[in-house]
C-alpha cells in the first residue's frame, strides 16, 4: 500500500483553514447581527462572508489538483505546496477582511501552488498513461 502522508498533512491543513474562515464567519454573524439565512448586511461580516466562499470556491480546483499531483508525482513537492497555499490562503483572508485591496500576495501564492500543482498532475498522468 503506498501512503502520501504530506499530502494527507496538507489537505489536513487546508481543511482547517476552511472550518477557521466558518468560524470567522459565525462570529461575524453574531458581532454584526446579521441572520441566517442573510449573507450581507455588515461591510466586515460580507468581507467575512465572501473569504469563507471564496476559499471554499478554490479548494474545489486546488485539492484534486493537489491529490493527482501527489500521487501520479510526488508526495512531498504536493505537501509543500498545500503548506504554501495555507499560508498564502491564511494571508488573504485576513488581508481581505481588513482591506481588500491587500489581498492580492496572498491570492498570489495561493493561486501559483493551484497552478502548479494542475500542471504538475496533468504532466504525471500524461507519464503513466504514455508509459
């Protein structure tokens, strides 16, 4: 049986950023009173609101890109990269709550490691599929 414990760790890592921006999420809820089922109302609780979305939107693209690359790859290179995309994905929604305007080294980063790790995939199965 072969393990991909890094990129296990990572996903792990990332899964928590997600329940910590709901958490965010929750607690701007009650700070700001807004409802459910409201998603607006407050300017922090939508800047809230819309990092929870917005990274719950890129980890649709980023973990089976990150999955395909640590398999048909390297578990380690896929391990680093989900750190790096925590960190970058930590950066911008902090950033994104606080000023919009700054958030664009943390989407950066976030967005590399998505890219990298897709182009990366694609190359690995292409390999094993021509080999």
């Amino acid at each position: 049986m072969t393990h991909y414990p890094l990129t296990a760790l990572s996903t792990l890592l990332v899964v928590l950023m997600l329940f910590w921006t709901m958490i965010k999420v929750g607690k701007a809820r009650g700070l700001y009173d807004i409802k459910a089922p409201a998603t607006s109302g407050h300017e922090i609780f939508d800047r809230t609101f819309r990092t929870q979305m917005n990274t719950l939107e890129a980890l649709v693209i980023f973990l089976p890109s990150l999955w395909i690359y640590g398999v048909f790859v390297d578990d380690l290179g896929a391990g680093v990269a989900g750190i790096l995309w925590f960190v970058g994905r930590a950066w911008y929604a902090l950033a994104y709550i606080a000023n919009p305007s700054k958030r664009g080294p943390g989407f950066m980063i976030g967005l590399l490691c998505t890219l990298g790790m897709w182009a990366g995939g694609l190359w690995g199965v292409i390999q094993v599929l021509t080999h």
